[in-house]
C-alpha cells in the first residue's frame, strides 16, 4: 500500500524538488548580478524531470549505499538534484564579464515560483483525493 501511495506521489515529489534547486540557482544568479566574472547558470528542467523520473534516475534509486559489513543496514541516499549547470548565453555581456541580465533572472524566477505553487496546489488536491477515497463513508 504504501510503495503504490510513493510511486503515485514521485512524479510530484521530483517536479517539486527540482523547481526548489531551480529557485536556488536563479536566486544565486541574481544575488550575483554585480560580482565581477560571474557567469549566470541555469538548467533544463524538462529534461532533468525526465532524468529523474527514467531508469537510475532520482525517482527510483537514489544513491546506494556501501554496506561494509554484514550488520549494517542497507538503504539509499539522496540522490543528486541537477546532474549539470548550464551556462545562460548573455544577450549584452558587460564589460567586467557578469552575463547576469536581471530582467531575464527576475522573469524566470517569478515564471518559476508560479510553477512551483502551481504543482503544490495540484499535490495538495492530489492527497485531498487519496485522503477521501481511504476514507470510509
């Protein structure tokens, strides 16, 4: 019962965890904006989701943990969140090497955050159903 309510969950569960690392890295961007050299980072959430959610991905195993004698307990660590960091292509490089534009940053921040409630207010009503089909009338 409980693998079924995990593995109806996980979809979720990994949309969630990579829009929270995508927040962070957006953040970092634009809390950088005047550092000299500083390059913008991003990534391609669609297909990191589809990494996570493939074969090996974070959605199934995890890291596996060494065990190194026979008493200890096997198990699973977490799994990486982004595989790569991509380098955004600036639109006007400064002069001092920052290619942070922050109109673009604080578009994909605000474009992230709506998603980001977006997929808890569709969790949110996913474990409202769950909760009431358990329930008995």
């Amino acid at each position: 019962m409980i693998d079924r309510l995990t593995a109806a969950l996980n979809y979720d569960q990994q949309a969630l965890g990579l829009r929270n690392e995508r927040q962070k890295v957006l953040a970092n961007n634009i809390a950088n904006a005047d550092t000299p050299g500083f390059k913008a980072r991003d990534f391609d959430f669609g297909r990191e989701l589809s990494r996570a959610m493939g074969p090996g991905g974070a959605g199934h195993d995890g890291l596996a943990l060494r065990t190194t004698s026979a008493g200890h307990l096997g198990g699973h660590g977490p799994a990486r969140a982004v595989d790569d960091l991509l380098y955004r292509v600036p639109d006007q490089p400064s002069l001092d090497g920052n290619t942070v534009n922050m109109d673009v940053e604080r578009v994909q921040f605000a474009d992230n955050s709506v998603r980001y409630q977006t997929a808890l207010t569709l969790l949110n009503s996913r474990i409202q159903g769950l909760k009431s089909a358990m329930q008995p009338e």
